[in-house]
C-alpha cells in the first residue's frame, strides 16, 4: 500500500480523559491518528541532526501541537508528567513534559532530501543500515542537552505519564532535598541504562553505593571514561558538577539502605 494511503487511512485511538488515579494514561498512536486530527506539517531545519550527522530538512508536526490532542488530568501539574516516546521494537525514551512544551520540537515523517515516493533516507546504526521511519522527534534547537532532549527514531506512539507511576519503585522514600535531587539527576541521565528496584535500563549495572566507595564513584560519575577504556558509559563532565554527583550518591545511598 503506498505510504501516503497508509498514512490517510487511519483510525482515531486517542484516549479521551481518564479518572486521574487510572493505571492507563493517554496516549498518540501516530500511525493511527486520521489526517483530520493532525496539526499542520511544517517544514524544519535541523543544524546538526544527530542522526545523519549534517544539516536536514524535514516535513514534520509540532510536537506541542500534538500534545494538545492528549487529554491531561486537569488536577495534574505538567511538572510532575513525563513523556514518554515508544518505537517499534518497544524501546523506550523518555523526557519531562515541561522540558517537551519549552522547546521547539517535531514528530518529522519526511527527509526532504529523500526522493518524492520516499519519506526517509538511510543511515548506519552500529552494524545496521536503517531509516528513522515512520517517526523521528527532532528539536530545533542545536544547543540542547541531549540527555533531556531525545532525539528517538522509528517512533509509533506518544503518551503521557507522572514520573512518580513510571518510576514507582525507584521513587526516594527520603523527602531530604540531595536525596530528591539525586534521584532527580539519577532519573534524568542514568535511569536508562542503570536499573533501581527493577526499573531502569540493563546496560550498566546495577549501583551498589556504599560510604567506603563514595569517593571512587564521585569521580567515577563524573568521567567514567577515564576510568575504563572503551564503557558504554558517557562522560558527564559537562551536564553534572561535583554538588549534582554527590545528590546522585546520596540517592543511591538512600535507595540501597532500604
Ligand atoms: C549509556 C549507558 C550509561 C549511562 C547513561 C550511565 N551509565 Fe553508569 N555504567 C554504564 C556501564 C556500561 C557501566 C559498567 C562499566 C563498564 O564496565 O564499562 C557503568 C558503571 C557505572 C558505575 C560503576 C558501577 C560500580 O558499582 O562500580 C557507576 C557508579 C555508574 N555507572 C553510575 C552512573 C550514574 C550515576 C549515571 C548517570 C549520571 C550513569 N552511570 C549513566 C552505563 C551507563
């Protein structure tokens, strides 16, 4: 079926307002909204897009735009919600909705450079050739933190959640203020590739912080390529201070003296 048919023929599954302590929150099933109901495509400049590592132009919708479509309890604060990007194969990444709404992004379903029956180009992903179809959230914006800004590809479906559901058993029981802005931090740049009490990504392991560890994994936080040669895991000298990886122990500290 050609793409633009495909992309005509659809049916409405947006979940209209839920009672606010549902287990199911609204979601976008992009591939699903009818035409009517999405907001007008634009044309997008992406200085440097990650993916394809150059500039690119995209036909895509606004994301705030398209958030309007989700039904939000009225009694919850948008501070409090997460978005929550699901691709095909179910990987998921996540931002804050107020993070989402400050910025200038876009659900991009076209690479202008692709030729007019195509919507994507390809691109290399490790040992892979692949395109980002059929979603790819893009920002505008060159100079964002990519840890709080998302750039997830082959997109199916957008929904909206309170961090303190999606990240239930990994929430600080502790109301001390490192301990809050440690799991904060945790939750913003680790909790991806880290699991606490189950929750989390499985590319690192899981923490163990005690008080004879905390300086080795103060400096290991901040840089810990400098530690082992060739890890998975990033450097974060650039997005967290000494003061931001201290609260990050106090965190993991709390959580693992339960
Ligand atoms: C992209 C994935 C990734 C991210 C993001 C990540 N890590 Fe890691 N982390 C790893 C991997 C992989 C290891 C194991 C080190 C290795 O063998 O390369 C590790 C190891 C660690 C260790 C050492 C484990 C131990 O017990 O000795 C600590 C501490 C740690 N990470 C904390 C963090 C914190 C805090 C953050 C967020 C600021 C974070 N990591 C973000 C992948 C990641």
């Amino acid at each position: 079926m050609p793409n633009l048919i495909k992309f005509c023929s659809v049916i409405l599954l947006l979940t209209s307002s839920l009672p606010l302590f549902s287990a199911q929150w609204p979601e976008i099933r992009l591939l699903e909204i009818p035409n009517s109901e999405l907001p007008v495509a634009v044309q997008v400049t992406i200085a440097k897009d990650p993916v394809y590592k150059t500039t690119k132009k995209y036909l895509a919708y606004p994301l705030d735009e398209l958030l309007t479509k989700l039904k939000l309890p009225k009694q919850i604060n948008p501070d409090e919600l997460l978005i929550i990007f699901t691709a095909e194969d179910s990987y998921q990444s996540f931002m804050s909705y107020s993070d989402a709404v400050s910025e200038n992004g876009y659900i991009a379903f076209k690479d202008i450079a692709a030729s007019a029956n195509k919507k994507w180009l390809p691109f290399k992903f490790g040992s892979e050739i692949t395109t980002p179809e059929p979603f790819y959230l893009v920002w505008s914006n060159p100079e964002l933190d990519k840890w709080l800004f998302p750039w997830p590809f082959q997109l199916t479906s957008i929904s909206v959640e309170p961090a303190t559901d999606f990240f239930a058993a990994a929430m600080p029981q502790s109301k001390q203020k490192s301990v809050q802005q440690g799991f904060k931090l945790f939750s913003q740049y680790c909790i991806r590739c880290h699991t606490v009490n189950k929750v989390g990504g499985k590319i690192g392991p899981e923490i163990q912080a005690s008080e004879s560890r905390k300086q080795y994994l103060l400096e290991f936080i901040l840089d810990a390529p400098s530690f082992i040669k060739d890890t998975k895991m990033p450097s974060f000298k650039k997005q967290l201070d000494r003061e931001n990886a201290s609260a990050i122990l106090a965190y993991l500290k709390h959580i693992n003296l339960k």
